[in-house]
C-alpha cells in the first residue's frame, strides 16, 4: 500500500484530482493575488466551480450531485487551496458548510428546492454558527427562533459568516443555512436549523467585516436576523434536533479545512524547494546549506504525516455517520499548524522576496492562520480530543 492507495484510493478520485489541477492552473491561479489585493470574492469563477461539478461533490447523485465521498471533497479542496486559500474558503462555506449540510440533513422537498440552484453556482449558500457573543462556546448562542402559527419569528445575530455578504454594497447571499435555540433551559439549550433566503424582512448583512489578516479573496460578514419571518417549512429535521446534523457537518468541515492546510503546505513546500536550488549565496545554492536543508526536511516529513492522518480519517469518515469527532479534529488540530510553520518556514527561506506577494507564500502565510482559528480552534480540538479519549478510550488495540 502506497500514500496514492489513500489520496486516491479509485480512478474516479485520480480524474478528479487531474481535473481540478488543471482547472486551478488555468483559471485559480491567475486570478488569486489580485482577488486578496482587492480583497474581492471572485463570483465568476465560483460559478465555474459548477460546470466542474465541484459544488455538489459530495451531494447524492439522486439529488443532482457528483455522489463523491470525504475523499474527494478533500481532494477538491486540497488542490484549490495550493493556488488560493482565501477563494477555497468561500467554495468551503457553500459546498460544505451549506450545500452538503442541505443534503444530508434536510427532506425530499427541501432538497427539491434549494439544491439545484447552489450546485449549478446560481445561488451562493452560507452557514451561520458562530455568533458576536459566542464562537468556540457554541451552545452560548443566543439567535432565538420562537413559533408563530406556520412560521417562526427569528431574532439575532451571527458573525464571522463566510459568503454572507454577496458584494461590498451588502447584498446578503442567496441562502444561509443557520441554527437557532427554539428552547430548553438557558445552560441546554434546543438547537435547530433553519434555512433563511435572501429577501424575507429582516434578514440582512449587518457589517461586512474587512481588513482580514487573510482569506482576503472571501467575503466575511455579520448577518442580522430581526424579527426574521420565517416559513416552518424551511426548518430542517425536527424542532430542536439540530445538534447531531451539526455535529456531523463540522467533523467533513474540520477535514476539508485540514485538506486546505495541506494544500497550503505543499504549494509552501514546492515554492522554497525550488528557491532554495536556484537563488546563490557564499557560492553555493541555498539547499546546500544545513539550516536551509532543516526547513525543507521538517516541512517534507510534517506534510507527509499530515497527508496520511487527513486522508485515512476522509477514507473513514462516512458523510451520513456520527462519531468522527475525534480524527477531524486531530487532522484539523497537526495540519492546520503544519501549514502554518511550513509557510513561515518557505518565507524565510525566500528571505526578503518571501515578504511580498509576488512570490505567493506570504499569502499563504496570511492565510495559513485562519486554519488554526476557523472551524474550530486549535484548543477547542484539545478539549474535544482530551474529552474524546477519557470517554472513549484509544483507538488502537
Ligand atoms: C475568516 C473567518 C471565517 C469564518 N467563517 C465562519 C462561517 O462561515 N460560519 C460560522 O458559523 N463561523 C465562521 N467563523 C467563526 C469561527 O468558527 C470562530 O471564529 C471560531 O469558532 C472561534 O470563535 P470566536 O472567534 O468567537 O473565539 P472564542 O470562542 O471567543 O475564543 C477566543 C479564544 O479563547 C479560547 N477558548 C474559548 N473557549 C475555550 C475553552 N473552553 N478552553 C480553552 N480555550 C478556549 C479559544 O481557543 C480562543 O483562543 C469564521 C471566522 C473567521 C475569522
């Protein structure tokens, strides 16, 4: 058995991998640091992410999608994150965090209704979790949905939301996917999800937040839910059911955020490779010299390692099961780091060029360390991982 066994375990995956490259060569690449310049999200190109099929990777083929596994969403995201982590953040949001959400935890009708249009690329999907006054502390949220005949009267806010706002004037996006208390004690809250479209009264962006260290070529926005009128038919699953879809959706979104952080890595990695065998100093070209030779082999075998944790736990992790909590967030928790310091590592390398975006790692630098807050912190996956080993022991023999 060879890595490739895992990164991709069938021809399926290959062509796909191929297929992406080559898109991200041809049309990502270009368009990626005069997007984080003018921290603009690239709509065009998001919906060519449809024609590819990409939006729905992980949808059923019997409702639209490419009825692809964990696999390949890492694959996809892997491969578009080695050119642009900031435009694979927005592609993150709607194809994971909305679209794949839609389609495991909604009902026939729903999906008739909502998914179409967000694979094609015609509609723009986004996920509100994360609140002002509540982020890691999740069950703190304090959106309320209370019922009112055939609809619910929605009221909070919601922060951080990546595609929430579609353009600088504060367009909200087509959908946003979010989750609501619709009851239960203040420390036990009932959770359940909702689905709100852009034009029902009350539902718009509050600020969009600019000036982002990174993921600049993604939109970020605090939404506002006030007195939002919404139909119960665009409730998902039963009243106050939602923690398990929500518990099932984050384990593929820490996966597909590990993935972006290989692809981070090895972009980092193949760019301080080359520098080091071509740039001269004292005679000799950088990789001659032990320093230099530390930052290349530590990033080699970090990557590596990280490369075969994220893909064993996507080879696992079945997108209708429960119980993945675990390795997401241990995959999540090396690699997000990993792509951090392989980053920092190819910055110093390039020495001065590494600073500026010409020579691309200081993007990914930037962007790098998003990884490590978004999706979950990185102490937020201890606890879970401390929790999760004193309950349920080790998974070894
Ligand atoms: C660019 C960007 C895009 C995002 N996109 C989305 C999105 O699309 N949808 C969405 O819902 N959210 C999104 N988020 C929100 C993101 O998931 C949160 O920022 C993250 O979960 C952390 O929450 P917080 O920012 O409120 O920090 P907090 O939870 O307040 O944490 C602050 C610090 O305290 C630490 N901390 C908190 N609790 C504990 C504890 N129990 N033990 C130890 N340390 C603790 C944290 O680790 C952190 O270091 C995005 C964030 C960013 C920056």
């Amino acid at each position: 058995m060879s890595i490739a066994d895992l990164t991709a375990p069938t021809p399926e995956h290959q062509m796909l991998r191929d297929a992406v490259r080559a898109f991200v060569a041809a049309e990502v690449e270009p368009q990626a640091l005069e997007h984080d310049r003018a921290e603009r999200f690239n709509l065009p190109l998001f919906r060519k992410l449809g024609s590819l099929g990409l939006l729905g990777v992980t949808v059923p083929e019997a409702d639209g999608g490419a009825g692809m596994d964990a696999t390949a969403a890492v694959i996809a995201h892997e491969e578009l994150s080695a050119a642009d982590p900031g435009f694979t953040l927005a592609y993150l949001a709607h194809a994971m965090l909305c679209v794949n959400n839609l389609a495991h935890n909604a009902d026939a009708a729903q999906k008739r209704r909502w998914l179409p249009k967000l694979i094609s690329g015609e509609h723009v999907g986004a996920m509100g979790m994360s609140e002002p006054g509540a982020g890691t502390d999740v069950m703190g949220m304090k959106t309320t949905a209370r019922r009112d005949g055939d609809h619910y009267l929605v009221s909070g806010r919601k922060m951080w939301i990546t595609n929430g706002a579609q353009d600088d004037q504060g367009t909200p996006c087509d959908l946003m996917l979010f989750y609501a208390r619709t009851g239960g004690p203040d420390e036990r809250p009932q959770i359940s999800t909702f689905v709100v479209e852009r034009g029902m009264p009350g539902f718009a962006v509050g600020q969009k937040i600019r000036d982002k260290t990174g993921m600049r070529a993604s939109n970020t926005a605090e939404m506002v839910l006030d007195d939002c009128r919404i139909p119960a038919a665009n409730r998902l699953g039963d009243e106050g059911s939602s923690v398990k879809h929500m518990m099932r959706n984050l384990a593929l979104e820490r996966l597909t955020l590990a993935a972006m952080s290989l692809g981070i890595g090895r972009r980092a990695l193949e760019v301080m490779v080359r520098y080091a065998d071509e740039r001269q100093a004292f005679g000799k070209p950088l990789s001659f010299f032990g320093q230099v030779q530390r930052h290349i082999g530590e990033s080699y075998a970090e990557l590596m390692a990280c490369r075969a944790y994220v893909y064993d736990t996507a080879r696992r992790l079945e997108l209708d099961g429960y119980g993945m909590r675990l390795d997401t967030d241990g995959a999540k928790l090396v690699a997000s780091t990993m792509g951090k310091n392989v980053a920092d590592r190819a910055m110093q390398v390039l020495g001065g060029y590494g600073y500026v975006g010409e020579y691309v790692v200081e993007r990914l630098w930037r962007d790098a360390k998003l990884l490590e807050i978004g999706g979950g912190t990185n102490e937020a996956h201890q606890k879970n991982i401390a929790r999760d080993l004193s309950k349920g022991g080790f998974p070894w023999g």
